[in-house]
C-alpha cells in the first residue's frame, strides 16, 4: 500500500488565489498548533505573493510572520515558493542577494524551498538550488505546466532530468491555471518519473474542475506529494480540498497519514474566517465558481483574481471576458511563456491594455524587459513585428541576465543605514523598496509611541 502525502496551502496558495494574499497573521495564528498535528508533509506558508502583501497591505514584517508560524507549527515542515533568480519580487536580482534571501529564508524557519523559473529556464534556477542545499534545506525543483507547440511531454522530461542533475530533491509539477487534464498528469508523471528517481509532487487548481481527477490520475502515475487546501477555502481559483482527497484515496487503498479529527478542527476554524472574507468583498464569489474557459485562457488563480480587483477598481468589470479572450492572444505573440508570476501578471495587464487603450498601443516597461531577454529565453519565438516595435535595432540579450548584475546587498545596507534593523529589513528593501520603507516608519513610529506609552506608565 502506497503512501500519499499532501501539502496544505491554506496559508499561502489558497489564500492567494481567493483573496489576492490579504489574510493578517492573526486570522489564522492561534491555529497553527492544531495545523501541526495533522500530519502534514509539509505547510506552505510563506514566498509567492505573501511578502509583497505583508509589507503593501498588511503592515506586517514577512520576516517575522515566518518566525511566529514556525514558532508555533515546530513540527511541520515549512515551505515557500521562490520565484528563482526573481526571489519574491518582480525582476532579476543579484546573486549575492538571491543567496542571502536563500539563506535567511532558511535561517528563519523554511525547510523546503519550491523553486520556479517562470519560463522554465534552467540557468535562472542554479544559484538558488546551490544556495538550498548548502544551507542543507529541500530544494524542490520546480515544472511551470502549460500547453503550447513547444512544451511537449518529452521537453519536460527533458528538463526534469536537468532539474535532478542540478541537485534537486524532488521535482514539483506546477499547474498554476488548473488547466492540465487527467491524461496529462498521467503521461506526465510517467514521463517524470521514468526520467528521474526523486519524488514527484503535484501542484494544480481547481479553475476548471479538473483538479480531483487531475490529483487521482497523478497519483495513479506515481506521484509521492499533492497540494490540497482545507475545504473551507477550498475550490474555484484555489487548490482542491484536502478532506476530500484523503478521504477517496484511503478508500482506494492508499494510506494517507492526516489526522481527520484535526483537519475537521482546521477547517471549523476558517470557515468564520471564510464568512467574514465574503461579507466584506474581499472574497469575489466570481473566483469560486469552475470557469471552464480557463482551458483556452490559461489563467492562473492569483491572476483571476488580482484581474477581478484591478478592473473593479477602474469601473471596468464589464470588460473581464474580453480581456481573458486577449490572454492567450497576447501569450501567443510573447512566445508561449507559462501564465505564473511574473509573466502572468505581464501577459494580463498587457491584455487589460490592449483591450482598454488599443492593441499594443502602450507595453509596459516589464513587457519590454521580457521582450529584451531580461527574465530569459522565450520558450518559443516571440512576435517579430512586436520585437521589431519595441526593440527596434536592440539586440535581446542571449546570456544569463543576472550575470550582468553588479552585487547589491551591501551597497543597499549602506543606503539604508540605522533604517534597517537587521539583514532580513535590507533583503525586503531590495524587493520593494518603496513599501518596505513605508512599512520602516510605520514600525519606528509604532515603537516611539509604545516607548512614550511605557514611559508615562512608569
């Protein structure tokens, strides 16, 4: 009897994709305990879009977020996902920074670090893979699933075999949009597992609907971990629920280890935290229901939903289905790179523009980036009218962008001065200058009026 073992994404990916990232530390703290009996493989807590959320939304330090959880979930392994060489922010950085985030990712309670490129381009991925396993952390090598002509079953084979002789520790298969079929994941999973001997985890969505038969068929084929997300945040942009799973693989034979008396407390304490997300409208019921056009636009679930936010907050709902119909036509013309972040939230605002202002009357500086060879190579040919309208006579880089980089770390701590309390303060600055900052002076501010308090108390 097989065993099958399951991340719980409710702190992270869950959240992310229904309510754009915006849940505070203290709607879930005093759940951690209980979420550390489950019998989790590991919790997904931190990276992806919570580091820029804690800092833009939530006036909190992502740094001591990861702390506290890890203070009170000591038992569960942690895990983050990291955008490879573009760490938790929206660019290349450095390598002196990608390995000091790496470092004090670790140093402050990570265990299993899933790293992504967003176009699968393996060079982008060494330096933080390096940095993992010499800082004795799991380095989950990472597969951004699509479906394009040039992402064939036997180039992901291909590049798991490049992802396992680069050092990994196990190979994720990351289905970001939902759109992988229940024979994909099959013939996939084979494929991976024929390829490489590691473990094999499977990450999707339950955009379409696809998900618990994508799951099932998965672990069919051979996979060792799945992502599910507590049922009460469970389904429509977010992951498939994991009482759920348990519950139709232990019928089918499989032994699954989860506590059901602790999922059930799990999930009775967010649903509350589910009711009140709904009452206020932070929680879209458009991101809950299955949207089987999702198979032709490819659109991820953090994507959907930020999509929903931005046009609301322009008066522009009304134009949601038109610029999901640009989605794919746009990704087309940029070289079918995978709808995950940052390339998704490229692919999407350039849709949004050129359906509200013209076709590609206006690209963004992040477009022309891509377009110039910044993020790395396209998976397959870029639109040479589109390369010849923003580019012009401009050569696209052919090398790795980063290492053209200069060093970055010290220079920011000297710019940052007494701002910076610690590394980690400097590390967040580098990310999102402008909010980390914002959020220093919040915190000094905090402080001074605390030592006043204590003072006059005295």
């Amino acid at each position: 009897m097989r065993k099958i073992q399951f991340t719980e994404t409710v702190l992270r990916d869950a959240q992310q994709s229904l309510i754009a990232t915006r849940m505070p530390f203290e709607d879930f703290e005093k759940i951690l305990n209980t979420m550390d009996k489950a019998g989790y493989y590991s919790m997904e807590c931190w990276g992806g879009a919570t580091f820029d959320s804690c800092l833009r939304y939530l006036a909190e330090d992502p740094w001591e977020r990861l702390r506290k959880i890890r203070k009170a979930a000591p038992n569960t392994k942690l895990q983050m996902l990291l955008r490879g060489q573009n760490l938790l922010g929206y660019k290349h950085y450095p390598d002196d920074v990608v390995r000091m985030f790496v470092a004090k990712s670790i140093e402050n309670g990570i265990d299993i670090i899933r790293i992504f490129d967003a176009l699968n381009d393996i060079r982008n991925l060494e330096v933080a893979v390096d940095e993992t396993n010499k800082r004795g952390a799991h380095a989950s090598g990472t597969i951004c699933f699509t479906t394009s002509p040039v992402h064939t079953l036997e180039n992901y084979a291909k590049y798991a075999k490049q992802l396992e002789n680069l050092g990994v520790q196990s190979i994720t298969i990351k289905d970001m949009a939902g759109i992988m079929g229940p024979q994909e994941a099959y013939d996939l999973v084979k494929a991976i597992k024929e390829s490489v001997k590691l473990p094999v985890v499977v990450h999707t969505h339950c955009t379409t609907g696809l998900a618990p038969v994508t799951l099932l068929k998965a672990v069919e084929a051979g996979a060792d971990v799945i992502d599910t997300a507590t049922s009460a945040l469970s389904g429509g942009t977010s992951q498939f629920a994991t009482e759920t799973m348990a519950y139709t693989l232990r019928q089918l034979g499989y032994e699954v280890d989860l506590d059901d008396k602790v999922l059930k407390e799990v999930n009775d304490f967010f649903k509350p935290v589910k009711a009140k997300a709904l009452e206020t409208g932070l929680l879209n019921p458009v991101v809950l229901a299955t949207d089987t056009d999702a198979l032709n636009y490819q659109v991820p679930g953090g994507m959907l939903s930020n999509l929903v936010a931005q046009l609301t907050a322009q008066n522009k709902l009304d134009k949601f289905e038109e610029v999901l119909q640009e989605v794919p036509r746009v990704r087309a013309d940029m070289g079918y790179p995978p709808l995950v972040t940052p390339m998704s939230q490229m692919v999407g605002v350039q849709a949004t523009q050129n359906v509200l202002l013209g076709k590609y009357k206006n690209v963004s500086k992040d477009v022309r980036s891509y377009l110039k060879g910044e993020y790395g190579k396209a998976p397959g040919e870029i639109n040479a009218d589109l390369l010849k309208q923003v580019l012009g006579d401009e050569k696209p880089i052919e090398g790795r962008f980063a290492d053209g980089l200069a060093p970055a770390f010290e220079a920011a701590k000297a710019e940052l001065g007494d701002k910076a309390k610690s590394d980690e303060d400097v590390l967040s600055y580098i990310a999102f200058p402008v909010q980390a900052e914002a959020f220093f002076e919040k915190r000094d501010e905090k402080e001074r009026n605390t030592f006043k308090y204590t003072i006059k108390e005295v």
